[in-house]
C-alpha cells in the first residue's frame, strides 16, 4: 500500500489529521500531498514542552530539512533559527477532537526532542491510543562519544519503562525506533 492510499483510506474511514512542522516548505509539501481537506489540518509549528518560540538547529547536511530544538548535529550556535512551537496540552486544547475521537494516535519524529516530549505524555490528562516514536537519535551521535551514547540508551530504556508502566504496548521496535 502506498502511503497516498493509506492517507485516502484514513481520510474516508473519518480520521483527522494534524501535521506539525516548524518549516514552511514542510507544510506547504504536506498540504500538498494530504490534499484539501477539512479533516487535515497542517500547522506551521514545532512540537515542544511549552508553547511560544524556541532556537531549532540546522542539521549538518543542507539539503535535509531535519532541524532540531536539541541541536543532535552539534550546529554552530549562531546557525539556529527562532520558530514557533506549540506544547502537546495546547495542541490537544485547541483541536479538541483529538480527546473526543474513538481512536488517536501520535507520531513522533522530532530529531531528539522525543524524550521531552514523551515526559510530557505521562504527565498529560490525555492518553493516546497508539504512539509511534522515531528515536533515531543514536546514529546521530558520534561513536566514540561513549559517554553521550550511554547517556542517550539510558534515557531511552527509562522512557520505554515509563511507556509500559502506563499500560503502553510495545507493538515493533527497531533498534530505537
């Protein structure tokens, strides 16, 4: 199944979604895929803690358009650019029908910042149905930074603990994805 058609079917068996991207590029492609809809609503904003604007780093390579509040690609600090952002409870108070749908489901793909985001779920009134969290974090430190890598499994194994005590199910896992 090609991603077009899972999005077709998701949109006809009554689904909404919201996209979230700091990168106006970003969400002018999504628009553009996702097609007019008013089940989709795509918004130029990253996902942080808080709500309001915060520094997102460039990744190493320029043609990619992975920036990240965490800075994973040890950017120049001088290279960051201010975007907005929004946090996941003011996300969930201003599209309401993510708390009062039959089924919800958060994907994550946020270049480091899962794991404040995921602090954040446990401590939220809300509960999705299903999470996706990309964590390719990893590959993106260098492997003779040890202690950093340690640091990074650390952090995930706490993460993936606190996921299973709050009845999440691991479905797949691939190596930290």
């Amino acid at each position: 199944m090609t991603r077009e058609e899972f999005i077709k079917i998701m949109l006809e068996k009554g689904f909404e979604i919201i996209g979230l991207d700091p990168l106006s590029e970003c969400c002018d492609f999504a628009r553009k895929e996702l097609g007019d809809s008013k089940s989709v609503s795509i918004i130029e904003k990253g996902l942080w803690t808080n709500s309001g604007n915060i520094d997102f780093f460039p990744p190493k390579n320029k043609t990619h358009d992975s920036w990240s509040i965490t800075n994973t690609q040890s950017a120049l600090p001088q290279e960051a650019t201010t975007f907005k952002v929004i946090s996941l409870t003011d996300l969930i108070r201003e599209y309401p029908s993510i708390g009062n749908s039959d089924f919800s489901m958060l994907k994550l793909d946020i270049e480091g910042a899962e794991s404040e985001i995921m602090k954040k779920l446990f401590t939220s009134d809300y509960k999705f149905d299903f999470v996706g969290i990309e964590m390719d974090f990893l590959s993106l430190i260098p492997f003779l930074a040890i202690k950093r890598r340690l640091r990074a499994i650390i952090n995930a194994r706490q993460n993936m603990k606190i996921f299973q005590s709050a009845g999440y199910i691991f479905v797949l896992t691939e190596n930290f994805n």
